[in-house]
C-alpha cells in the first residue's frame, strides 16, 4: 500500500508517535517510531505491507480480512 497524505496531528507516546494523516483515502491513526518528528501540516507517503496494517469498521469492530 502506498498513500499520499499530510500530518493532521503528532502525538509520541513513550518509545512510539501515533500520527493522523489525511489522505484521499481518509484519516488514517499510523504508529511510527518516537524520533520521528512530523508536525501538522507536513507532507507524507504512507508505504507498509497489506499484512502489516489492521482494518476497523465503521463500529470500531476489527476487521478480518482474507
């Protein structure tokens, strides 16, 4: 997968930064290691293994795929 986006909001929390990126897919919450410093407004590419992200629904439920 590969998404083009811009950092909404930075948040480290401990030894990992949660980010939320807009992209044209929507808002994604994406985990990154602590010293990476975005803050918002800074232009990103998402780049990660289907097999390495975690799919939710639209009730917060997680999703199985196949």
């Amino acid at each position: 997968m590969r998404l083009s986006g811009e950092v909404l909001v930075s948040e480290r929390l401990g030894a990992e930064r949660t980010v939320h990126v807009r992209t044209g897919a929507g808002v994604l919450a994406v985990r990154v290691d602590a010293g990476i410093h975005l803050t918002p407004g800074d232009p990103v590419v998402l780049r990660a293994p289907t097999s390495a992200l975690t799919f939710f629904g639209p009730g917060g439920d997680r999703l199985d795929l196949p």
